[in-house]
C-alpha cells in the first residue's frame, strides 16, 4: 500500500473515531453529573424554598424523569445543536456563554503556548548541546519541577511576589476597570485592539494577560524541554552530525541547523496532546488569577451543579480536543516522511 493511500486511510479512521470519542465524553460528563452529591434546584431556589417550588421546578427542567429518558432528551437536543440555557443566569443560552467567555481562553491558552514552546525548546537544546555539564543538570531538574508543581500554588506564588510585593502585573481581569476595553468585534482584546489601531489598548491588553500566561506557559515548557532534550541528545549522535562536525561546521550552526530541526518534529505531535493540558490548566489558572474565560465559567457552572452550563462546555472544549488531535496528526504524518499508517 503506498504512503498516500495509507495516509488517508489514517486520516478517515481518524475521523470516524472522533465522533465516538466525543459521545463517550459527553455520557461520562452526563453520568459523573447526575452521580456527585447536591441538587441543581437547591443551588437554584436554595435549601429552604417551598418543596411544591422545588417539585414545578424538576418538572419544567426534567430532573423528575427516568435517568435514561433524561440522557434520550441531551442527546436529541445536542443533534439539534441545542446546549441548553443556563439554570444559574436565566435565560442566557450556552451558546452565548461560550462566545461570551471563550475569547479570553484563547487569549490565555495561545500566549501560554507560545511561552512555553519558546522556554521549553530553548532550554532543551541548551542542555541537550552541553551534555552531562551543569546546564545538562539543570535542564533535567527544570522539566522535573515544572510536571510537579500545582498550577494554582505556582499562580498563587507568582501573584504575591510579581502583583503584591513588586506590583510589575495585576491580576484579576483582562483590562483595567477603570478604562472602556477594546470595541468587541471577536472577543479577543489583542486582535480588536489592532482593528481599531488602538496601540495603547493593545498593550494595556497584554499586559494584563502576561502573568496568567507566563504561569500556564512556564509549567507547561517542561514537557517540550524533556522531548527537545532527549531527541536532540540521539540527533547529535548521528552520522550526518558527525560528518558536519568532521567538515569543519562550528557547533552552534550544527545545533541549530542540522540537528534541531530533525529533534522538533515530536514537538509537533506532542502539541496536539498539550491542548487538552492546557484546557485543564486554563481551569486552574483562571480561577487563581479570577481570568473571565470559559473554564473560569465552567468552575463557577460545577460549583453550582449547572448541568446545561457544564455538559455544554465539556462538549465544546471536547470537540476541540478531538480537532486538535487530528490536525496535528495529519501535519505530522505529512512533515515527517518516515512515518507510516
């Protein structure tokens, strides 16, 4: 079978497989909801409202159904396209909550990215072309620190030295109270700050986002430095580094031209994989840093047993996930040659 065909029999494959794997994900959400102690109307009217107010309540949302019509009827709206409304903000669709919050998720989850692709790459290779030296010592004790400590214990430490005690960032929200932000055109205060030519919003908007996403960017750089690290370290063992070094190229050309290159490609499968850690790291980061975005939203939603709120933004980041994966997949399978399916 050739490479093409075979890469598209991968590609399909894994365009079945989503759809399942999403299903799956929103029946444990549905189920874990339903299992975990506490009841959405109680979080509604509050414990000491009228047991009738309580009873028309469960009714009009439901809840008074058998368990498995209730999981009939979230599967017949989700085909709708139909996530719900809101039991905590009356009237306010999940949809809308999600274009409402989700931008400034993006912002926090884009920059985070790019911070810790840029810290982790650049301290891999730093370690990987100064084997068994301090700097080899210290890289592996990076990416070791930074898979161990807490995101919200990291944000927490960050917040008293750079916002309390040196007063360099605040925290809190996405642009000060006091000034009107960015006319809203997509949410995202970085982009409708250039389209309106507002420079001074722009970098008042990335100001503000800067210790979030140093704290989520710097904790995730651990994962590319051990991959960056470790393949770089095989590739300038090789041959054709060898034959480089024997021709008289200086070493930082050969690091930086010959042999990262050829040790990144696993950093672009690992990327797809990091989307679904920064979503969960997104949750604890915003919640530290009271960051209004979506899993901000969906840690309020849990606390007051939203089942519509919550079920709708597992979906949505779920559906993400699954995209993520299979682009990256795809991109791979193209970059890299020796890959086969």
């Amino acid at each position: 079978m050739s490479r093409s065909v075979a890469l598209r029999y991968y590609i399909l494959s894994r365009l079945l497989l989503a759809p399942l794997m999403i299903w799956v994900l929103i029946t444990l959400v549905f189920l874990l909801l339903r299992a975990t102690p506490g009841d959405p109307v109680d979080m509604v009217l509050g414990s000491r409202a009228p047991e009738e107010a309580k009873a028309a309540m469960r009714e009009r949302l439901g809840l008074n159904a058998p368990l498995w019509l209730q999981y009939l009827h979230y599967l017949g709206d989700l085909l709708r396209f139909d996530l719900g409304t809101s039991l905590t903000t009356q009237g306010q669709s999940v949809w809308h909550i999600i274009q409402q919050y989700f931008p400034a998720t993006v912002e926090l989850t884009v920059f985070s990215m790019i911070v810790s692709v840029l810290v982790g790459v650049s301290i891999g290779a730093l370690a990987a072309s100064k084997p068994n030296t301090p700097l080899d010592a210290g890289g592996r004790l990076f990416g070791i620190i930074t898979y161990a400590v807490p995101t919200y214990w990291f944000g927490m430490i960050l917040q008293l030295i750079f916002a309390v005690q040196l007063r360099w960032f605040p925290i809190g929200t996405r642009f000060p109270l006091t000034e009107d932000p960015p006319i809203v055109r997509t949410g995202l205060y970085l982009v409708d700050s250039l389209l309106q030519g507002n420079l001074n919003a722009f970098f008042t908007s990335l100001y503000y986002l800067a210790l979030p996403s140093l704290t989520l960017g710097i904790l995730l750089s651990g994962i590319f430095e051990r991959i960056v690290r470790v393949n770089l370290k095989q590739t300038l063992r090789a041959d054709y580094v060898e034959a480089a070094r024997a021709r008289g190229i200086p070493e930082p050309r050969i690091v930086l031209a010959h042999a990262l290159k050829n040790a990144l490609i696993p950093v672009i499968t690992v990327l797809g994989l990091t989307v679904a850690s920064l979503l969960g790291g997104a949750i604890l980061t915003e919640v530290t840093f009271s960051w209004p975005g979506l899993a901000n939203r969906l840690y309020e939603a849990i606390s007051f047993r939203d089942y519509p709120v919550v079920q709708g933004i597992m979906v949505f980041f779920g559906i993400i996930v699954a995209i993520a994966s299979i682009v990256i997949d795809i991109l791979n399978a193209y970059i890299d040659p020796r890959i086969r399916y």
